[in-house]
C-alpha cells in the first residue's frame, strides 16, 4: 500500500483514541484525543473464564511449593479477547483539577488505521519488581471487528466541561540530596556523587529506593562526574517547557504495548531515559490513566490539521496479516520470531530461517500485524 509523497511509512499504523472524562459531580464531559501507533490491550488474570479452574490448582499446588514446577503445570489461562476488549473500554476512576469528587474516563477508538498493531499487555512487575510474563491464551481471531468501539464524540444532551486555560510552564523544581541519606549511601561504599544524583532521582524518598538507582545507573558515564543540582532540574524544566520527545525511544516503548501518550509521560518522568522510563511504565501501570488525566488537566487535545497530519481512517473491520511471539518468561530475556500471511499461506519467521507455517499461534503472540479489510490497491496514494 503506497501513501502519498511525504507522508512518512509510520502514517500506516497511526490512529487516535478518544477520552471521555465525565465529572462525577457535575454529569458534564470533555473529550481528548491522542494519537498512538499500537493499541495496547492489558491481560490480566482476572478475565479468565477458567479462572477458577486455574486458582483451585494453584492453591491445591502451594502445599507442594518445594516441589519443582514445570511451565505444563496446571491448566493455561484461557482469556477471550471480548474480556479484553471490555477491559480496555470499562470506566476507570481518574482525579482531575477542578473536580472534587474526580472524574470517570473512557475510551474508545478515533480512528482506524490502514495498520493496526494490537499488543497484548502480557508482561508485569511481580511483587518482588521483578519482570515476568503471563502465561496465558488469549485466542485472536483472523477477522476482528472493532466498529462498537468508535468513538463518536460529544452526543446530543451532554454538557461540555468549561476549558482550563493553559497556564505557563512551571519553573524546574530543584531538589537537593538529602545529606543524611548520602552519607548513608556512602557508607555502602558508593561515589559520592552518584549517591547525591541517586537522592535527587528517587527525591530524598528513602535509602532503599536510592540504592535500587544506584545499582541501576552505576555505569553510566556521568555516574561519578561533580553533581549539579541545577543542572539535573533540567530535563523536567525542559519537559514542561514542550521539548520534543526522541521519536525512537516512543517507538521503543510502545513497542512494548504503551501508548505514545504513557511514553512520553514515563520519559518527562525520567529525564528522558529510555531506558528508566520502561521501568517507570511497568512500576506504575495501575495508575497511568489517572496520571495522564492529572498531566492533561483535562484540556482537550489541539484538533489535527488538514494534510499530512491528519490521520488516515477508514471502516473498523481488520484481517489478520502477521504476528510477533516472544519465546522467553520476560522481556528481558528470550528471542522474538514473527509469522506472516502472505497470499493465504502463512510464513514462519526466525532470524535468516523461513519456512511455511501450518498452525501459526494465534493464541499466544505478543503484537498482531491487522490489515483494514477495505483497503483498495493504490487507495492509500489518493
């Protein structure tokens, strides 16, 4: 599928999600929209239809918890992607300035993109931070219809929640290390500077948190170099200035199944560490609706121009075309291999290997490759 000249290969896979905020005291909404470029579906557990199956193993299990486990242990969670797809749209309680009582956000889907990359939020921090991978089957089907999920707008009889205006960047907020805690870190036999710049990242909020930094950050280059409290105020003054975000590290990050918006929160979080910022993603993914709102202010999103800023649209109904799997218990180990339907005949891809595929695993992929069934050779060019 050609796009017109100028309009950037990306322009394929780019939509956008509607919010709706709704006071719960006034009844009044506003409506923002975002532009993603992967639509990030969480799995949980709890959506499960053999959930109870699966938990009255696992407690028949813990008496045996000495006992070596297998990956075959036990029934595979078994979550209909209609549970998923609830999920994602189900109301959420978010705060919002100006409302009191806080506010109730949906949402739904703007547009639909010629490509649509749906990635199943299999991986989470478990309850000692450690990265793990939800072991589960989540059956996708070859035709997906998303059309119940538009976004229409504001409908006739609502009321409009009044414009915030924009108020003027806030002033880098310069935090200074806490001298107990350095000498603290110190003691451990830490830099002393890498202990002061340890304090000003985790904001003086204790000793086991600054460590963790530490550890973290130790060979970073400028680890040891003399600390300038100014300085490191830098990144969050600049983020709230506007400053442009590294289009490769949002790429990066809604690669793992964030939205654009949740990328660029996490890297105005981290200084624009990619890296820190896929933590941050993955340590506060409970509540980054509510901190999105909270940054938003619930102003709306400026509306997109004409041209080649607008986004390419069309009707809801999509076909399978391609799969990305992860081997491996998280993403910080393992090995990606990618199947592709190419003239009804699906492709098993790993690395220089090709080969055909006769059972391509629908159920447990990690990102889904969606063509918009009314695609028209040629029609993208127009």
């Amino acid at each position: 599928s050609r796009l017109p000249a100028g309009r950037p290969t990306s322009d394929l896979f780019l939509f956008e999600t509607e919010d709706r905020l709704e006071d719960v005291a006034t009844k009044k909404v506003a409506y923002n929209k975002q532009k993603n470029s992967v639509l990030g579906l969480q799995v949980v557990l709890e959506d499960a239809s053999n959930l109870e199956e699966v938990l009255a193993f696992r407690s028949a299990a813990e008496p045996d918890a000495k006992k070596p486990k297998t990956d075959g242990d036990g029934p595979t969670p078994l979550i209909p992607l209609d549970n998923v797809l609830k999920r994602f749209a189900a109301p959420a309680d978010v705060s919002r300035r100006g409302s009191p009582d806080g506010a109730t956000k949906t949402t739904k889907l703007a547009s639909m993109p010629p490509y649509l990359l749906v990635a199943l939020q299999r991986y989470y921090v478990d309850d000692k931070w450690i990265p793990a991978k939800l072991e589960c089957s989540v059956p996708m089907p070859d035709t997906l219809d998303l059309n119940h999920l538009r976004g229409r707008g504001l409908q006739e009889g609502e009321q409009e929640l009044p414009k915030e205006e924009e108020s003027a960047p806030a002033a880098a907020e310069v935090v200074l290390p806490d001298e107990e805690l350095v000498a603290q870190l110190i003691s451990m036999g830490f830099n002393e500077n890498g202990c002061k710049r340890a304090c000003v990242a985790v904001k003086n909020s204790g000793a086991e948190a600054a460590m963790e930094w530490v550890i973290q950050h130790m060979e970073d280059a400028d680890f040891a170099s003399p600390f300038d409290p100014t300085a490191a105020a830098a990144p969050a003054a600049a983020a709230a200035a506007g400053a442009q975000h590294d289009p490769e590290a949002v790429m990066t990050l809604s690669s793992l199944g964030f939205s654009e918006p949740q990328a660029k929160l996490a890297l105005d979080n981290t200084g624009g560490n990619a890296e820190r910022a896929a933590d941050w993603l993955f340590s506060h993914m409970d509540e980054l609706d509510g901190l999105l709102a909270a940054a938003a202010s619930g102003g709306a999103a400026a509306p997109a121009a004409g041209g080649a800023s607008a986004v390419l649209d069309g009707d809801g109904t999509y076909t399978l075309h391609g799969i990305v799997s992860h081997l491996g218990k998280h993403t910080g180990c393992g090995h990606y291999v990618a199947h592709v339907n190419r003239n009804g005949k699906w492709y098993f891809y790993n690395d220089e290997k090709v080969a055909l595929s006769e059972a391509p695993p629908l159920d447990v992929g990690y990102v889904y490759c969606y063509r918009r069934s009314d695609l028209q050779p040629g029609a993208l060019s127009q």
